[in-house]
C-alpha cells in the first residue's frame, strides 16, 4: 500500500484517501457499480446496481400508471440509455440477459392490464391461434402470470420492443 501511495503520489500528482483506498485481491473489493467474478476475473455489475435498476424499471412499468407504452417505453429508453452508457464495459452479461427478459415481460404484464376488456381480439390480431387466445383471456391468473404465456409471447416479440425503441443492455 505504501509503495502504491508514493508512486501515485509522485507520478500522478494524487492523494489517496487512505479511507478507502486498500490493496487486495479484485474480487474482495468494491469498486462504484461493479465487482470482479470469481471465475476468470471478469468486470461484472454489482448486485446493489441491478437491484437500483430493478427498482426504477418498476416505478416506470407500475401497472397502475395509465400511461401509453410508448410513453413508457420512452422513459424506459432514457433511463436505460443512461444506465448502459455507464455500465456498458461489463463482461458477464448474463445477470444483463436476465434483466433485458424481465423488462421485456414486465412491459408485457403492462400491456396485458391495458389490453383486458379486448384481449382476445388484441391476440386475434397479432397472430395468436384462436384456443391460445381464448385460454389467455378467459384465465384465471393474474396479468404478471400470464405475461410468461406463449400466447402473449408470440403476440408481443422481441421485435415489437425493438421496433417501439427499447434498447437491450446485454447486446453490444
């Protein structure tokens, strides 16, 4: 740590905050927004970061808001933009995989809530055989449940997100 400290110090015209400064193995330190994986050191995003993500992505997607996809969508984007801009040097992209998904479904669930007086004839018009969108609409489960459905799945693809101008954290 001493020797750490003079050189930059000396070369670089630095003060380091003994505080939180500390010498030790990547992965047993903190550094803001990311951790180093165990397996092969990678740079990967913190768990705290996802979880501040997750938080915003649900105030943005409440099921109660009353806002017009695109509206949401274009909230969405900006923070997402923002958030990829900082985050965007991660190499595990799996947990950003995961989270791409989940937003995905949420905005699905969105969409189904707004949808449900008409739904079946939404699915209809999407492409969604008539005994899927028949089962779907007349279902019991909730609209977070039926989110996962093939049903809404087919009716509601990954280019239909693309297309209203959700990026993709995971794709590079």
């Amino acid at each position: 740590m001493a020797s750490v400290t003079r050189f930059i110090g000396k070369s670089l015209r630095l003060t380091v905050n003994r505080l939180k400064s500390a010498v030790d193995r990547p992965m047993n330190r903190k550094f803001p927004g990311f951790t180093v994986s165990r397996s092969g050191a990678k740079l990967k995003v913190a768990d705290k970061a996802i979880e501040k993500l997750k938080d915003r992505v649900r105030e943005l997607t409440r099921r109660t808001r009353g806002a017009s996809i695109g509206a949401v969508v274009a909230e969405l984007r900006e923070t997402l933009l923002g958030w990829k801009a900082y985050f965007g040097i991660a190499e595990v992209l799996s947990p950003l995989r995961d989270i791409d998904k989940w937003m995905r479904r949420k905005l699905r669930c969105y969409i189904w809530k707004q949808w449900v007086p008409s739904g079946y004839r939404e699915l209809r018009k999407r492409g969604v055989s008539m005994r899927e969108a028949w089962n779907t609409s007349k279902s019991a489960h909730g609209p977070w449940r039926l989110s996962k459905t093939p049903a809404l799945t087919i009716a509601l693809p990954l280019s239909y997100f693309k297309q209203l101008g959700l990026p993709s954290l995971a794709s590079r």
